[in-house]
C-alpha cells in the first residue's frame, strides 16, 4: 500500500534530480532569511550558487544540537512569528531545548510524509489508533496523530501513563494500532497479560518511534500480545517523525529522500563514507519554510542502502539505528552502546526487558554495573540457580563486549517503569560514595 505512490516510486534519476532542485531553494532560502546560516556559509566561503550537484551538499558546514540551542528559541526560524502557526520543542533535559516552528505548508508535509510511513507499515483508513504517546511539545503524538486522521483512521487520543485505562480501552474501543515507545509498549504488552486480556485485544499493528527498537524487544512484544511491530524514525530538529519507516517487509527503514537528504560521514573525522558503510547519520531537510536546517548531526548510527525494496519502493533504506554517538559508553578502552546489551539479556528466558546500566568509577578506572529484573522473583530465594543465570549473561555479554562487567538480577518491577523513553543509564562515576 502507498500514500503517495507516484513520488515513493520515482526512478533514482527522478529521485536525485528533484533533491538538487529542492537542495538548491533550501540553501538559497535559509541564506538569505537565517542571518546565522548567511553567516556561517560566508565564513566558509560558501555561496547558493555554488550548489550545482547534490554533492556540493559537502561544502555546506554541519549543523549540530549547539548550534541550535545557541540560537534559541527562534533564531533559525526562516519566515516572520506571524507565519508560524505550531511550535515543538524537545525535552531540553540536558539544556535549553531545541524549537521548531511549523507553517501551514511545513504541517501539510509533514503530515504527508507521517502517512506514507504509517500505510507502508500497514496502517488503513479502518484502525482504531490508539496514541500512547505523551502530547506536548513533543513531535511524536502529535505527528502520527495528524497522519492517522489524514488516511482516516480514528484516533484515540490517549497520551501516555494511566497504563491499566490503556489497556482497557484498548479492549473495549477494539484497538487494532498502537503508538507508543517500544519500551513502554513492552511494559504494556507485560500489563495485559498480568490482567489476563492480552488474547482480547484486536492489536494488529505497532508503530514505534523515538528511541530505539531492537529485534529482541520486538520480538518479545510480538510474543506478548501478537501484533506486527514497525519502527520509524524522526527527530524534533528534522520536524519530528516521518524521515522513515518500515515497510511490511520490515528490511530497513524508507527515507522520504524527496524531503530529506541523508549522508552517511565518520563521525571523528566528518568525512561522507561510501553506500553501506556505517556512520554518523547526516540529514538535510528540502521542504521546510519555517525552520531550514543544513547538514544536520543526528549522533545516530546507521548505515544506507539504496537498492530498491520488495515493496516497490525505491527510496534509500537505512538501517535501525544501532545506538547514538553520545549515548556510547566507553569502558577501559571498550565502546559500549545499549543495544549491544539489550540484545543479550532478552535472549535469556529467565529475566525480563528492563535494565539499568549503572557506571561507577573503581581506583579510577570505569566499571558498568548492568542491572536486569528477574521473570520469576523466586528464583531469588534460590542462590545457586540465581549464580547460575548471572553467570551465563556474564558471559555473554562479555563475548559481545569483550569486556567483563558486574550482573546483577533484582525482584521483578523492581525498576522503574518510563511511559516515554526508557532510562537506561545510571551515571554515578562523579558520586564519591557510590
């Protein structure tokens, strides 16, 4: 199924050459309206003109999450405050948060580019959508929210928490799709089984964004309460979600690439690196008015394919994104990414999908503390069994890692439940008694 189906089957030639006309109006626009992209651009000796081929894209400096906040809040906005007619922000956890301003033409597209992602996933004018994200400033509700009424879905605008009244009106309104973060949508799955409906639900379709969804935590909703599971991707800097998704061959994730430009560079050195190598994910949005962006560091890893898909689409693929430049660890000289982690503990029967890793710093060298619930707390009670299971993870994880660390196996729902995204990491290495 196609939202769009002329531009998501254009030929690559098509493809390129509507990415170079639309690169060229977004320098130009963001030049002559974004004193502080006018500026940089002359620093580096950069005019529109001299964009004449999508690789020219290189000559344009990067565009980092600093950038931005130093220019908060609307310093990068393009058209006048009368012209913006929504604002988003991110959780501005670490810092003021990051500002998007939306034009009606930049919700049109966004909207548009949220349904193909949605209907390539499966999603039709006939499900009953229930939104498990929190509304807000945050992009992610209000994103899938537009493009589920766009292709006619109902809509259950639900937001995030109250976990027991999501499962029952999920039951009693007959969801066929959910919303949510992957780790809330385990948490969920675990709930309705914990109430004995998860075989009354009408679930049939996830659509998961805004952290990352590893095979095994999609498997293991799967397993729980037997829906098909998609992820999508997107960022509050690129307009929220809608720069991917998977189709229902799930073989990587399709980037709207007659909206956004997408580079693949060694994120120490900032170089372009070829088709299928892995990366730091660069994007250039082609289509917004408010808020243009240029060569946007996402800190995601992934890699791009650009050979057509079963579905018949042809736009690039990109992998899941496995893990984040500023969320790797690095431990006695070992890089660490969560995902690695992830992928160990839900392999073992005995514990659940939620963890903490907890850093601590030990005659002055780092050590990873990686802290998981127990399936079973009775387990707990039984020492031998217990040392048995911690010792398998630990060898495990340290076959991945390459690298030993310290497992420990609590009480289930011992950890604390997120309704967003999930808190992984525990730093106490600056706390002088931990």
């Amino acid at each position: 199924m196609f939202w769009q189906k002329d531009a998501e089957t254009m030929p690559r030639a098509e493809i390129r050459a509507l990415q170079l006309k639309k690169l060229q109006h977004t320098v130009k626009w963001g030049y002559d309206r974004v004193p502080y992209y006018h500026n940089i651009m002359e620093k580096a000796g950069v005019t529109p003109d001299q964009i004449q081929s999508l690789d020219d894209v290189r000559r344009l400096p990067f565009t980092t999450k600093a950038d931005l906040r130093d220019n908060y809040p609307f310093g990068l906005f393009a058209v006048p405050k009368k012209e913006i007619v929504e604002i988003h922000a991110s959780s501005g956890t670490t810092g003021k948060p990051i500002v998007g301003g939306y034009t009606r033409h930049d919700l049109d597209v966004w909207s548009d580019c949220v349904a193909r992602v949605a209907v390539a996933a499966g999603a039709a004018s006939d499900d009953i959508s229930q939104i498990a994200f929190g509304y807000g400033l945050f992009t992610g509700a209000f994103g899938l929210h537009y493009a589920l009424e766009k292709i006619g879905s109902m809509v259950v605008p639900i937001s995030s928490g109250n976990s027991e009244k999501q499962i029952m009106l999920m039951k009693d309104f007959g969801t066929t799709l959910l919303v949510a973060t992957p780790s809330y949508a385990v948490y969920l799955s675990e709930l309705a089984k914990d109430m004995g409906v998860a075989d009354q639900l009408q679930l049939r379709l996830g659509l998961f964004g805004s952290e990352v969804c590893t095979a095994e935590m999609r498997d293991q909703i799967e397993k729980n309460i037997g829906i098909t599971v998609t992820d999508n991707y997107g960022l509050t800097e690129l307009g929220g979600p809608g720069v991917s998704g998977e189709c229902r061959y799930r073989n990587g994730l399709h980037i709207n690439e007659d909206h956004f430009l997408a580079e693949i560079i060694n994120p120490d050195t900032g170089e372009v690196l070829p088709e299928g190598e892995t990366g730091e994910l660069v994007i250039t949005p082609l289509s917004k008015e408010a808020f243009p962006i240029f060569r946007y560091r996402t800190k995601d890893i992934a890699k791009i394919t650009y050979e057509p898909c079963e579905c018949g689409r042809t736009f690039a693929r990109m992998n899941k994104v496995v893990g984040r430049t500023d969320d790797m660890l690095i431990i006695k000289g070992v890089n660490v990414f969560p995902s690695q982690i992830e992928s160990v503990l839900i392999q073992s029967p005995h514990i659940g999908p939620h963890y903490q890793l907890i850093l601590r710093k030990k005659n002055y060298m780092d050590n990873l503390e990686v802290k998981v619930e127990l399936i079973d707390g009775s387990l707990l009670d039984q020492y031998g069994a217990l040392e048995k299971v911690a010792g398998q993870i630990r060898a495990q994880l340290r076959t991945v890692l390459g690298l030993d660390c310290k497992v420990t196996l609590v009480e289930p729902r011992s950890i604390e439940r997120s309704t967003g995204k999930a808190k992984r990491i525990v730093d106490l290495r600056n706390e002088p008694n931990a």
